[in-house]
C-alpha cells in the first residue's frame, strides 16, 4: 500500500467550484474502486488538499489524470510515502467543501498546524490520522458533497 498527499491551485472561478467537486467525485467513485484506491478531498479559498491511498502503481495512474486535469496547478505532494495498511478502509471519496463561514475546533486546527509547520519531514500516519479526526467533526461533515 501507497500514500500520496497532495496540495493544488484551483484554476476555475469559486462559484463554480460546487459543481467541479461534484464532477470530481463522481469521477472518482467510477474510477477508483476498481482500482482499490480510497481517500478525502479537501476544497477551502481555492485550494484543493487530497490524501490518496492504494498501491502505488495505481495512484500514479491516478496523479497522472489529476496532472493533466485543467481543475488543477501547481500540484506539489507533501507526502508520497509506503504505508503497513489503509487508514480510508471503507472509503471510496468524501469531498468536502469547506467554506470561510463553516467554524472548526481550534483545538483540531492547532494540531494541523502544528503539523504542516513543524520541523522534519511530515510523518504520512500522523497527517492521516489527523484527517480523519477533521473528517469526523460534525461541523465539517455538513460541507460533505453528497456524490
């Protein structure tokens, strides 16, 4: 098993973000469960934040058709990194659409600070975990897009 991390620049307006979100989703629920790929997506101020997981010959095929996705810029991976076993076991893609008004746990958005900005590389299990505890918090998952 595989985990990539990656960060991207959202080239179309925010208005039609909503939209785009949804065609990826769906795009994913076709294609990556034959695959065994599972994950989250993120979309907050123009930015998109995904956590991938599957075997790594899959995910290159995966960032390979997000590369060339004209949704997408300046995609960098923040973490692209073997892992023991899936943290997304029973995922196929939750996307969340995460607006200025939705109000986080500052406690939870320490810890991913923390995380982004601290010293050394970024430890692939402890983003993950992280993830999941952002994806559980009631108020984030009323920015799930529904599929």
């Amino acid at each position: 098993m595989h985990l990539i991390v990656y960060t991207s620049t959202y080239t179309h307006s925010e208005k039609a973000a909503q939209d785009d979100l949804l065609d990826i989703c769906r795009a994913a629920n076709s294609f990556n469960p034959t695959r065994e790929i599972a994950g989250t997506l993120f979309f907050h101020q123009g930015r998109f934040l995904q956590a991938l997981e599957g075997t790594r010959e899959n995910l290159e095929e995966l960032m390979a058709r997000i590369e060339k996705d004209p949704r997408h810029r300046d995609i960098v991976r923040i973490i692209d990194e073997p892992i023991e076993k899936r943290s997304f076991v029973d995922w196929r893609l939750d996307a969340f659409n995460v607006s200025d008004d939705i109000q986080l746990d500052p406690e939870l958005l320490e810890n991913f600070k923390i995380t982004f900005l601290g010293q050394g590389p970024l430890e692939g299990r402890v983003f993950v975990d992280l993830l999941k505890k952002f994806c559980a918090n009631p108020t984030l998952r009323a920015a799930l897009v529904s599929c």
